[in-house]
C-alpha cells in the first residue's frame, strides 16, 4: 500500500493498494468512532462491491446504510441529488457520521457535492473502483 498525504485547506491521506475495500472498516473507525455510514454508489458497482464493503464496515462495529442510484451521467441531477438528502435527513445523518461514495465517476462527482453541501459539510471517503 501507498499512502501519499495531501496537504490542502484540511490534510488527508490518499490510500493507494490493492484490497484496500476490506480495510475500510478499520480506516473508517479511526477516522470517526461510533460514526454511521452512508454510502452512496450506483447500480453498475453496489452489486460488486457492496457487500464487502459493508462487511468491513459491519466487522468493525459501525453501522451503515446505502443510497443506490441509476448508474450513467443522467443521474447528475437535482432530482437524484434531492433524493439522497432527503434519505440523508431520514436516516439522521450528523455531521458526526461519514459518507463513502463508492465509485468513481458519477458517484464521486455526486457524493463529494452532497458532503459539501448537506448540514453545511460532512466528513466523506472517496473510494473509486476504476482508473
């Protein structure tokens, strides 16, 4: 694994690896204890790679829920984004929990705008599953 540290208006790190999905759970509760996640993906990459990612998460005791939209460019829109925050309010998100887009593209595009915009700003993974 590589990690590269990204010093900008708040420092992260950047992980770069193979089989890194099944240590999200681990990098996820140092980041916020006790947090839930939600995540986000599209009907291309949740069948692939949700399940793993959700038994991380689960293997480390944090709780999760999953927004899963159409796949494809169409879905950058305001209707979908709506949808995602009103899922976010009923599922009582806080700014004390994290999203994780899982995919690239569309849902990294979509994802990072709702955790910039939702209560002001939320702590969100980026977890693109192509190059």
């Amino acid at each position: 694994m590589r990690k590269i540290t990204v010093s900008a208006s708040t420092t992260y790190d950047v992980l770069i690896g193979s089989n890194l999905l099944i240590q999200v759970g681990r990098y996820a509760s140092q980041i916020r204890p006790g947090c839930t996640v939600a995540i986000i993906s599209d009907t291309n990459v949740w069948p692939i790679y949700g399940e793993p990612l959700t038994k991380s998460l689960d293997s480390h005791g944090i709780s999760c829920i999953h927004f899963v939209f159409q796949a494809g460019e169409s879905s950058k829109n305001p209707h979908v984004y709506l949808e995602i925050l009103n899922y976010l309010a009923e599922n009582e998100i806080t700014r004390a929990d994290l999203l994780i887009a899982l995919g690239g593209g569309v849902v990294g595009d979509m994802t990072g705008f709702i955790a910039a915009t939702y209560l002001r700003g939320v702590g969100y993974i980026q977890i693109p599953t192509s190059l």
